[in-house]
C-alpha cells in the first residue's frame, strides 16, 4: 500500500511519497514554551538551561494531537519514519522513554550528528533521506517553523506545515512555502472529518 492509498488521501503532492521527516518541537511536541521560557518557570531553580529542558521533557512535555496515533499508522504499515531536529537525543531522552517513541520511529537525526542546523542548511534532511533509502521528491517533511520548511523545499523535498502557537505569526508565509499546512497532524489522518 502507498502512503496516499494508506492515508486515504485525494492530495495529489502525496502520489510519489515513500516516507516522513518528522521534525520534533512544535510539531511532535508541545515544547516551544518551555524553549521560549514562557511556561513560567525558574531557569535558576534547574542548573542549566539545558538541564531544564532535559527535566521539562522527562516530565512536563507532551506530544501534540495526533502526533503518537500518526507516527503509529505510518511505522505499522511500514513507511520509514523519522525524527530531524535541532535537538539533541540526550536532552529529549526522557520524552523517548515516556511516550516509548522509538517503537514507532525508525531513527532519530539531531543536528548535533551533522553539524548544521535546519536554518542554514538541508543537511539533516538529506542524511534523513539517504538513511532511509529516498530521494527528496519522495519524502515529506513535516514542520512547524517556516525557516526550516523553506530549508526543505528548496532542497526539493514536500513539505507539510503544522500550527504552532509559537509561529503563529507565519501562517500565512508557511500556507504559501508548504505544499500543505494543517492545524494538526490529525488532518493527515485516514477519516480525518473535523481536524482542521
């Protein structure tokens, strides 16, 4: 089964796609708050920042709608799925181990593994790509920032925008960028009826 046969979907940008990029915060989690220190929380009361957000993912962080029940659909039905980001494994450790994230993802590419952030360069995407034996044209990225969604599809790659309140000023640049931009990850899914 193709993933537009899979996803039920009638969105021809989907016809050639053979598997996800997914990136991690804003899209997969909830987790922008606590990285623009909005959630009202004492940095000086953790140590580091780094050790706050280490702690914030163990406990606090959680996924967005729709995110675990997607990752899910598309690893059972065997379309290779994985994680780019900016962040390190060793501070998202505790969310992996929460929400038992590595069952349901192929791997995990953070930024720290090829040097460059998704800002300046489609590096990790194109790592993601070759790993999990796709060109670009086949393989969609999902992101909720419009830098490194510009990032990919300049690298050639569909693009699929995600709503976050953190970069709700974009909306209107991402709808443009994107091949698609949806509320949530639940518009992706098979009967998706009202998630807008």
């Amino acid at each position: 089964m193709t993933v537009y046969e899979l996803l039920g979907s009638k969105k021809e940008y989907l016809k050639n796609a053979k598997a996800f990029i997914f990136d991690f915060d804003g899209t997969l989690v909830d987790s922008m708050p606590y990285w623009h220190r909005k959630a009202g929380d004492r940095i000086s009361d953790y140590g580091t920042f780094s050790d706050y957000m280490t702690a914030k993912y163990a406990k606090d962080v959680e996924p967005k709608p729709f995110a675990e029940e997607l990752l899910r659909l598309l690893h059972e039905n065997g379309v290779p799925v994985c994680i780019a980001t900016d962040t390190a494994r060793s501070m998202s450790e505790g969310f992996f181990k929460r929400h038992d994230l590595d069952s349901i993802t192929d791997f995990y590419i953070g930024f720290d593994e090829v040097g460059k952030n998704k800002y300046e360069s489609p590096d990790i995407y194109l790592e993601a790509a070759e790993r999990m034996g796709v060109k670009p044209d086949e393989c969609v990225v999902v992101e909720d920032y419009l830098t490194s969604a510009v990032t990919a599809k300049r690298a050639g790659f569909i693009c699929i925008g995600v709503f976050d309140e953190q970069s709700r000023d974009d909306m209107f640049e991402m709808r443009h960028v994107c091949d698609d931009y949806f509320y949530n990850l639940g518009k992706l899914l098979p009967n998706a009826g009202s998630a807008f």
